[in-house]
C-alpha cells in the first residue's frame, strides 16, 4: 500500500508490512496521531468520507486490527490472564513512567476496558475537580508498586469511568471499589465491569465525604478535590488511619498536600510527575 502524497512520511512501507501485528499497537496509534493532525475531522469522530482512498483504507485496516486485538485481550481478562498482561505493559513502557500526557497505552487499556459513553455530565459542586482519566502507564506502574493482595480492598476517591479500579480487578487479585458523584460515570464504570466480568470491582454514586471507608486498604487520589473538600477527606482518612495501617496513592497537585500531612508517610520524597505512595497508621 502507498499512501496519499499528503502523508509522505507517515507509514513507510516497512512498517505497512506489520502493520496488523498485535505488537504494532504503538505503530498504529502513531499512524492514527498522524492522520488526525492532517485531517482533524477524524479526531472528532466524524465520517472518514472525505479523506483521500489510500488514507480511508489504511484507517479502516488501523481499527479492524485494534478491534481485533481489543477482543483478545477483553478475552484474556475474562479468563483470568490480567496479572500477566500487567507485567507485559509495564515492560513495554518507560521505567518509571513521567509526564501527566496521555498516549498509546491510553489508546489501547480505553480499547479494551470499552468503558461506555455516559454522556453529559452536570456539573460539579464546588471544589470538586472536573474528571480526568490517570494515564495508564501511571495506574500501571503503581498497581506494581503496591504489590496487591487477596486481602486488599483499593478505593478510588473521585472514580470518573473507573479505569483505577477496573485495572486493580482486572491485573491483581484486590478487590476494588471507586467512588463518584456522577451516577452517568458510575453507570457506565458498572457496564465496563459486567462485560469484562470483574466481580470484585464495585462502584458508589455518591459524595465520597459519605462513604463508607472502613474495608479499604488503599486510597487512590488523582487530585478530585481541592480546597475544604479535600480537607474533609484527609480528616476522614487520617480517623481511619488511627486505628489501622493503610496506604494512599496520590496523582497531581493534591500529592503536595498529601505530602504536607504530619500523619503521612513516605520511603522517598514524591516526584511530581508519578504517582506518590504514603503510609499511615499505628504501626506507620
């Protein structure tokens, strides 16, 4: 195949070659990052009508073997395989990871946890920060660290579509739990686990200063809240912690405020762009 002369050097033919590969995942999300910079109405979803035929047929070949793979690997993860495509991620991305960025990990774990659309969200209250995924490498990187167990229970403070805890069920042997105030996001969360079947990954609509925290082992931050919200939620956290060890994981500005907390623990000073583990309680 050759492509259009508005893309001379966006798939030379070697890479053509092996396209279809499961392991070209990352070639073809550069291809695709490299048709929507040219054409940016394919970026927005819309009909791929009007772009040159060489260019809609290597774009049809992109999703046909990224749905393929998609399938193999939603397979795998009903089968009991996440653990071991875990540890395949990981090696295949940076040691440690950086950057708060997105990219072709993001592409491929969106692929196969197939999250659906929850539509428009309303509004947020105050102090409550608008939903971001965590970048996958991040979830990746630090669902490792923490080593989790059969007798761990991760909670995520500020779900969104889940994509922390459905990772947690579906590549270690915890339970997990996120927690959201957007019921379309918990809805859709909900769906991405029935399909996959993670029955240990379970998802609240609620205001997480309600919850109930008491079977968590881990907490999972990526900067929810800020402000008064968020120090209700480190009060709350720090009762917990005074009567039993648990640790918490911390993504974005809110890990500065993490780190300020006299009751927190670290082995080594955060780093901006990773997430931060600290530990807590009696034995902390």
């Amino acid at each position: 195949m050759r492509l259009s002369a508005d893309l001379p050097r966006l798939a030379p033919d070697p890479v053509i070659g092996t396209l279809d590969a499961p392991g070209a995942w990352r070639a073809r999300a550069e291809l695709r990052a490299g048709i929507e910079a040219r054409w940016p109405e394919v970026a927005d979803g819309e009909a791929i009508a009007g772009l040159p035929a060489d260019v809609q047929a290597l774009w049809r070949r992109l999703d046909r073997a990224d749905a393929a793979l998609h399938r193999r690997l939603r397979a795998a993860v009903r089968a009991g395989a996440g653990p071991r495509l875990l540890e395949h991620w990981r090696a295949e991305t940076e040691a440690p990871p950086g950057g708060e960025g997105y990219d072709a990990l993001d592409e491929l774990v969106a692929g196969v946890l197939r999250s659906p659309d929850p539509g428009e969200v309303p509004a947020l209250p105050p102090e409550m920060v608008f939903y971001q995924p965590t970048p996958a490498r991040h979830v990746l990187d630090m669902l490792l660290r923490l080593n989790l167990h059969a007798g761990d229970v991760l909670v995520d403070l500020g779900a969104g579509l889940g994509h922390v805890p459905l990772l947690a069920a579906a590549c270690t042997a915890a339970r997990a739990v996120g927690i959201e105030i957007a019921p379309a996001y918990v809805a859709s969360a909900r769906s991405a686990a029935r399909a996959l079947g993670l029955d240990r990954a379970h998802f609240l609509a609620q205001d997480a200063r309600a919850a109930d925290l008491s079977t968590g082992t881990v907490f999972f931050l990526y900067t929810p809240f800020r402000g008064t919200v968020l120090r209700a939620m480190l009060d709350a956290l720090r009762a917990e912690a005074a009567h039993r060890n648990l640790r918490l994981c911390s993504f974005g500005p809110c890990t500065l405020a993490l780190a300020d907390e006299p009751w927190l623990r670290t082995d080594a000073p955060p780093v901006a762009d990773r997430v931060a583990l600290f530990h807590a309680g009696p034995a902390a």
